[in-house]
C-alpha cells in the first residue's frame, strides 16, 4: 500500500486547518505568590515560655487549677493565684489545633476573681493561643500536600477579598458574633504580618 505525497500533504493539510480552530484549552492558573510563613522566632519564644511557665508552676504552693476544676460546683473554692496561673495556662493551649472548651474555665475562675481580672488574663493567654495557631500553620503550609489549598478557586476568591481588606476584615471578624477562625486561619496562610 503506497500513498501518495500528494495526499499525504492534503492530509497534513486539514489536520493543521482543524488545529487552528480549536480553541486552546484555559492555562491553569498561576500559583499563588506566597512566602514561607516566618514561624522561627515566634517558636523559639513559645517554647521558652511554654517551659518557663511549667517549670514556675514547680515552686508555687497552693491547689492546682485543673484539681479544682474537677470539683466544680462541689465545695467552696479558695481564693488562691495558682487558680488564676493555670486559667491562664490553660488558655494559652486553646487554639484552633487543641480546641479545649474554654466557657467553663472562664465561668469556674469567674466565682472567684473580679471578671475583669479574669478577662484580662484571659484574653493575655488567648494571644499566646492564637501564636500557637500561627506556628502550627506555618509549619503546615511549608509542606506541598497542604500548599495545594492555594490552588482552589474559593481560597483564591477570598485572598483577594482579604487583599483589599485584611486590617478591616479581621477586625470585623474579631468584634461580629462570628467565628473569627477562619478569617485568622486565612490570614496566617497568606502569611499576613504577625504584629498586625
């Protein structure tokens, strides 16, 4: 069987023409432009704090927060520190990736501070949590199974929403009966600045 060059080249021909007109297919999106997380200095610092605070612990006398805690409702509590110094400890570990409830805490510590104190002491150790949030997902994003999540059109839609109003929409966030969770979360993997 022999073909002819001239038919080949018809051939040739039409496939070209038929190329031609078929719209190429939609190139993938680029990849989000995004810088490692910097979690190096704020690791250092957790860890020391974190063995400061359990080895201050060691030298304070008087009941433990979570013994306490135990018999809620029970017994009279005692107007002692260490139940404020582990309300705050245990704040500190409150975070997205060690959700703990914290309502109970807050209300036990409450029958024996003023609530402002308890407040301030919570909202101190809330900080300390949300580093812990910040360090977790800094670590996470450096991995390429997790960095895939920039590819998805939604996370897309909401970085350039944040973009625009990152100082505003976390503000917002933090003040609307909301969870501020995943406005937090979204921020830290768009490696928004810490002090901000």
């Amino acid at each position: 069987m022999t073909v002819d060059k001239s038919e080949l080249k018809e051939v040739i021909e039409e496939a070209e023409e038929l190329e031609a007109e078929v719209v190429p297919p939609d190139p993938a999106l680029p990849p989000v432009a995004i810088g490692d997380i910097p979690v190096g200095r704020i690791l250092i610092f957790l860890v020391s704090f974190y063995l400061i605070v359990v080895g201050a612990r060691f030298f304070m006398e008087g009941p433990s927060f979570l013994s306490l805690l135990k018999h809620l409702g029970k017994e009279p509590v005692p107007h002692s520190l260490t139940i404020l110094y582990g309300y705050f400890v245990y704040m500190c570990l409150a975070c997205q990736f060690f959700p703990i409830p914290t309502l109970p805490p807050i209300a036990f510590t409450a029958k024996v501070f003023h609530p402002v104190t308890v407040a301030a002491v919570g909202a101190l150790g809330t900080c300390i949590a949300n580093l812990n949030d910040y360090v977790i997902l800094g670590w996470l994003f450096r991995h390429q199974k997790v960095k895939k999540i920039r590819d998805i059109n939604a996370y897309r839609k909401l970085l350039t929403f944040f973009d625009r109003y990152a100082f505003l929409t976390l503000s917002a966030a933090s003040f609307l009966p909301i969870s501020v969770d995943v406005v937090r979360l979204l921020a830290i993997s768009r490696a928004y600045p810490f002090p901000k």
